[in-house]
C-alpha cells in the first residue's frame, strides 16, 4: 500500500508539472506529419490481465504491421520519433497507466503477449506486481535498438535480449524495496535529457 501510495502521488504530480511538455509534443508531432499523438498497443499486466499502453507516437502510423522490434536506424521513426526516442520523451505517458494502476513506477517492462507466452514462466514471476516504466534491464538495455541487428532482429530479441532482461528484473524483484526503487527512479531520472554517450553503461 505504501508504494502505491506513493507511485499515485509521483505519477499525479509528474503529469502536473509535465503537462506543459505534453501539449509541446503533441504539437511537434501533429506538425511533423499530421498522424495521431498517441501510439496504442496491448500490452500483458499483472496476473497477465491485458491492459493497452500509451506513448507519444515516434513512428510513422501503423508502423507496428512490419514488425514489432526497433532496428538500428529504422526507417519507420520519423524526425520528431528520434528525438522522442534519444531522450526517452516518448515514454512520459505510461505515469497516466501508473496513476489508473495498471503500472508501477519501478517493475519489469510491459511485454506484448507473443513473448510473454514464450517465456511464461518467467512471467509467471514478474507478474505476480505490476509492470512498470523503468527497472534495471531497462536501465541497462536504454539502448536496446542499438544492439540489435537489423537482419535478425526477432531471433537476437528472444534468444539474447530478452532473457537477459528476465534475469536482471527477477534479480531485482527478490530483493526490491521502496529504498531501491527510490535508487532506480533516481539513476533513470538521471538519464533524461541526456545523449546517449553520455549514459553509457547506466
């Protein structure tokens, strides 16, 4: 209770002060090609009860038909999408799915339902909490599209990847406590705004 308490009020205030932000995202985005703001996906939440995400959109509209992974350089993200995507801006909606309560501030990252199925027992695990917006795969994968190869990106995804983010959020499950997740918000904040040379090995 008390880190939902606490997750509420961060998420209730961060969507306060961010607002101002917002509507200058959603602007750039509307003027860059004049597609939605949104990017909407079903995504797998606690007890593997589905729930929808929200992101600024950073790709061209229906960009999710021709694959579910970002490559390096990818086509699909537009010139407003890349510099959402460098400084993690995109992201900043996931604190209204903290604040409704499909989402935690600090748990394992939302998975759409073809992986969690391939990994079930895993997720078995993490789903027992909530997903959440950052952890420590996601602090050690910021850059995950610049590791993949563009012609084998599914299969390096589930082989490589994904496993190893397993390992890091189950890790950091069993021993996770307010204190900690206070440490994780910290070092993920710490990385906002920054270039990514800049973050390296975060």
């Amino acid at each position: 209770m008390l880190r939902r308490a606490f997750d509420f009020a961060c998420a209730a205030v961060g969507l306060v002060l961010l607002s101002p932000l917002f509507l200058l995202i959603a602007a750039a985005i509307k003027l860059d090609d004049r597609g939605p703001v949104f990017y909407m996906q079903p995504r797998i939440g606690k007890g593997f009860r589905e729930f929808r995400l929200y992101k600024f959109r950073s790709m061209v509209p229906n960009a999710d038909r021709r694959g579910l992974l970002t490559a390096p350089n990818d086509t699909r993200l537009t010139r407003v999408g890349r510099f959402l995507r460098r400084y993690k801006l995109d992201e900043f909606p996931l604190l209204s799915k903290v604040l409704v309560g499909d989402m935690e501030l600090v748990g394992a990252r939302p998975e759409v339902g073809r992986y969690v199925e391939l990994f079930r027992s895993q997720y078995e695990q993490l789903l027992q909490d909530r997903p959440g917006i950052t952890d420590p795969a996601s602090l050690a994968y910021r850059r995950e599209e610049e590791i993949l190869i563009a012609d084998r990106l599914e299969a390096q995804y589930i082989s490589q990847v994904l496993p190893d983010k397993l390992r890091l959020s189950l890790n950091y499950q069993q021993r996770r406590n307010l204190r900690t997740d206070i440490g994780i918000l910290w070092k993920t904040v710490q990385t906002l705004g920054r270039s990514p040379s800049s973050t390296e090995g975060a």
